[in-house]
C-alpha cells in the first residue's frame, strides 16, 4: 500500500478535506488491511507520480491536530485517477481491437466535403420524417383501436 497515495484519497473524501489525526489513522487501519485490491491500485496510482512527496510538494497541510488536502493535491490525485482509467479502458479492449487500424479517407476537396455533409443531412431528414411518419400512423392505429373499445363498452 502506498502511505501518501492513501492519505490524498481518505482527505478528499472528507468534507472541506481535512480529517483529525485519529480519523486519518483509523481510515488508514481499515484500508491497510482490506486487502490485495487496495494495495495494488495505490501503488498504480503512485507509480503515476514517482517522486510523489505530498508534504513537502505542498500537496497536504498539517493544521490543528489533523491534515487537510490542498488544491495542489487535489489536482495530482485526479491526474492520477484520469490517467489510471485511461490505461484501465485501454487494459480491458479486446486483443483484436488494438490490431485495427482506422483507414483515412483520401482528402476532400471543399466541394466534395460539402456534398457528402450535405448528403448525410439529406438522409437525416429522410430518417426524420420516417420517424414522424410512424409516429403518426401508430396514433392513428391507437384512436382507432380505442375508438373500438368505447363502441364495444357501449353496445348493451
């Protein structure tokens, strides 16, 4: 487990970050023994940061009985974390996603993008009116079918 690393995470999730020392040594307690999991994913995170020193980087302050994050800190721990969900994402692609390779379409001139901008709206309107087509003919389905009910519910 990584001390520093641990500390920025139990700080943050404090209000106004700042946690009494009997707190931070009872958050640390609990997740010291947690398990592998924990141990494993700060010291990912620190390995982010090598020459992470959240005293004297001025990361963490050490005021009236207790230690509160600064903002300096709070940037370095989201850094951190962006970075790590990044590699995590990257991790968790299948092997023959990575393998592909996006082929670029030959350069458009100006014209030639316009005309295919301008085709794709027209298939978007296309598909629009489609949508409000079948939009109208399931209301009309539906006053129709009610329509039958109310007679039905109405014949003696």
């Amino acid at each position: 487990m990584n001390f520093q690393v641990t500390v920025l995470k139990i700080l943050v999730s404090y209000p106004d970050g700042f946690a009494v020392m009997a707190d931070l040594k009872r958050d640390m307690a609990i997740l010291a023994t947690s398990g592998r999991d924990w141990a494993e994913r700060t010291k990912r995170l620190a390995a982010r940061v090598p020459e992470l020193d959240i005293f004297s980087q001025g990361m963490v302050e050490r005021l009236n009985g207790g230690w509160r994050i600064t903002e300096k800190g709070r940037s370095v721990l989201e850094f951190m974390e962006a970075k790590a969900y990044r590699e995590e994402r990257r991790a968790l692609r299948p092997p023959w996603s990575r393998r592909l390779r996006i082929q670029r379409r030959p350069h458009l001139s100006p014209p030639g993008a316009l005309a295919e901008a301008s085709a794709c709206s027209a298939v978007v309107r296309h598909a629009s009116g489609l949508a409000q087509k079948l939009a109208e003919l399931a209301l009309v389905r539906l006053t129709r079918l009610t329509g039958k009910n109310r007679k039905l519910s109405q014949a003696p």
